[in-house]
C-alpha cells in the first residue's frame, strides 16, 4: 500500500514513532541512510534495545502497515526525525536535517504537512520553510511546516509516545492546526499548540533545566566527598521537606538529550546563558572526577598490595536498562582509566550490549568475581543484589548500592 506517512530516520526514535503510526493502520514508510537498519525492519526485526519495541514493529510489518527503504517516495506527511550532533565546540550541526528536507523536496505537493521532530536551535524550521520554498516557491503558502519535539524516556518510548503532552507549533496557525489533526491520530496525551520558535526552544528548555538539576546534585556529591558526608542518605532527607525535590547524583550526565541539548542554547545565546552552561561544565567534571577517584584506589591498592588490582567497570549505557551509548559519561570514564591501567587486568560490563567496538565486554558475574576494585557507573537492574567478598573495594558513583 503506498504510504501515507514518510519518516526520514529509523534511531531510537524514529523507528518507535513509526511503528506507533503504523499500528495505528496509517501506512508508513520508513527511510534510513542504512541497509542494515532497513533489511532488519523489513524483516520484523529491531536494531535497537526498547521495551515492547519489537513487538509493535513486527505487528506493523506483518500487517503491512510499516516498511522501511534507504529512499523516500511521495506521501501526506514527512516526519523528519534525524540526528542533529556538534561541529566544532559544540555548535550545532542542522545539516542532517537540512539533507533530509532537501531529499523531500522533489517529493512535495500541495497539502503536504511537513514536520521536524528532531532537537533543533531556534529558526531551524523557519530556515528549512526558506529552502523549501526557494526550490518549490509555488507551494509557498500551499503546504504545512511545524516543529513537534519528542519528550520520551528510553526504556519507556511505546508508552510515552502516546500518553505524554506533546507541544506542537506551525510556522503560522493553519501549520499548528494540520500538525495537530495528525497526532491526535495516535498520542493520547494533551496537544498543546504554540509557534514553531517557542516548541524549538521548548525542547532546550526541558533538557536545560534537567541538565541543571542534575548538576546541583552532582555537585552536592563533590562537596559531601570532603566533608565524608553520605549523600544519597543526605538528599533522600532532604527531600523529606514538602518543597525540596534533589535529583539523584550520578557519574555525568549523557544521551543524546540532556547532555547535549543545553548547548544548542549556549551557542545562540552564550551571554545570557551562563548557568546553563556551567551546568554543563559542572556535570562534564564529574565524569573526569569520578575517573580520578578510581586511578587514587588503583594506586592505593598497589602500594598496600605490591600488586596491581584487576578492576571491573560496572555500566556503560547513559542511564540504566538501557543499551543507548551515546554520549555516555560511562564511555568517557572507561576511556581514561584503561588509559592509565597499564598491565592491570580489566573488565568492562554492559548487560545491555552484546559486543562493542572498543572494549572487550564481560558477564557482569564473572567481573564481579574477579575485581579487587568494582565501579559502579551505572544503576542497571542485574547489579543491584550483588554481594561482594569484604576484600573487595566498592566505588559507588551511581547509587546502586544505597
């Protein structure tokens, strides 16, 4: 059947969206830069780790609602759902999604509703209307252009997609109203309307104050290291009073969200954004800290043991459960101690990935038994009822075990 709907990009996202729209029964096409990725969906397979995910690709695929290609066709609606990394120090990079909207272009007809939903500065969708229309200037007032971020939890995407608020903004109201009609076809949460520079700064700014939160509790962290304060007893009491909400501390912050998000904003605005971005300088240190306080134990174990002691690295995905390495201060953390661990016997763990490109992974068990020094940088499910020899030293970075 020919698609009504074309997704441009098939990640943690995309893929998710499509398969909610597909089962829906509105056809879908999804269009990837990768054969793998299309050969796997075609096949009612998932290339990425998400709860139910794999359920609901294969129902759409088997109903023949949902296919995927490297090269989109004509349809209703365009979804561009593409990553948007750094060039440089940290200035933002739309030319994915510039490349993807200029693939479309040929494409396009009169009644078409275009729509970005991936994190995006300020003007991005103002500036792909101006591209659109020099190429095709006689659809200009004749097709519909929005901006509708995602706000989804990794490990909990098929639920979120339809039941959270979504904000949705058009380049002008009838935009707004053709981008709400469409996703009131499957979100069940509230649709709330607004102009495409407010839902693009939106998005910032939900991430910006989560980065920010996240860096008061790491920084609560550094200061209860010195004063050999508990501080995951100390914000858990905190939070008692009715109008404190700490966050949890962790070894850094990543994803292709938080981590990243504050910077579309300290790019554009650099004068008038300087807590966010010392915020972001502040969740950065961690990480660094975090990998410091592992080499002072390896070191101190030496010169106690004559040895060098074998160390286990307990996570690398960005957040626990989940197999989303991007941007993950984890990564960074194994980096730099691998880097100073000379002849020291090494075990990287991640349940939640079968193999990795650097590092020679490990069954979490079998690390566990091994170590002389175990770091928890990640609060995955399979360590939270380990118990350890009394011989082994314990760096907690996560909470996992409190």
């Amino acid at each position: 059947m020919n698609p009504k709907v074309v997704t441009i990009g098939l990640g943690y996202i995309g893929l998710p969206t499509s398969a909610l729209i597909a089962n829906n029964e509105i056809p879908v096409l999804g269009v990837d830069i990768s054969q793998h990725v299309v050969d796997t969906i075609n096949a009612g397979k998932i290339h990425i780790v998400e709860p139910e995910l794999d359920k609901a690709v294969a129902s759409a695929v088997q109903k023949g609602f949902l296919t995927a290609s490297t090269k989109a066709v004509g349809a209703d609606t365009y979804l561009i759902v593409v990553p948007t990394p750094f060039k440089g120090d940290h200035q933002p990079d739309i030319s994915y999604v510039q490349a993807a909207t200029e693939g479309i272009i040929p494409l396009l007809k009169e009644g078409d509703l275009y729509i970005i939903e991936s994190t995006s500065p300020v003007g991005t969708t103002e500036k792909m209307m101006s591209i659109i229309f020099s190429k095709r200037p006689e659809l200009e007032s004749k097709i519909y252009l929005a901006y509708c971020p995602e706000r989804v939890l990794p490990g909990n995407v098929m639920y979120e997609l339809v039941h959270n608020d979504r904000v949705i903004g058009g380049v002008n109201e009838a935009s707004t109203q053709k981008a709400l009609s469409f996703y009131s076809q499957f979100v069940k949460g509230e649709l709330h309307a607004t102009n495409a520079r407010t839902a693009e700064m939106c998005k910032l700014t939900e991430n910006a104050s989560r980065d920010s939160q996240i860096a008061f509790a790491n920084e609560l962290s550094l200061i209860c290291d010195k004063a050999d304060i508990n501080v995951w007893d100390l914000i858990r009491l905190a939070n008692k009073h009715p109008r404190v909400n700490i966050l949890q501390p962790g070894c850094g912050v990543g994803g292709h969200c938080i981590a990243v998000d504050p910077y579309f904003l300290t790019a554009d605005f650099p004068m008038e954004s300087r807590m966010i971005a010392q915020a972001r300088e502040t969740n950065n240190y961690k990480s660094f800290w975090c990998a410091e306080k592992v080499k002072s134990a390896r070191l101190e174990f030496e010169i106690r043991n004559g040895r060098q002691p074998s160390i286990a690295i307990m996570g690398l995905a960005f957040k626990p459960n989940i197999d989303d390495l991007r941007e993950s201060p984890a990564i960074h953390i194994a980096e730099r101690v691998l880097q100073d661990s000379g002849d020291a016997d090494m075990y990287i763990v991640e349940p939640n990935v079968h193999e990795h490109k650097v590092f020679k992974l490990t069954d979490y068990k079998v690390a566990i038994e091994k170590a002389d020094i175990v770091v928890f940088l990640v609060a995955h499910n399979e360590f939270k009822d380990l118990t350890f020899n009394g011989r082994q030293i314990v760096l907690d970075f996560c909470g996992v075990s409190n």
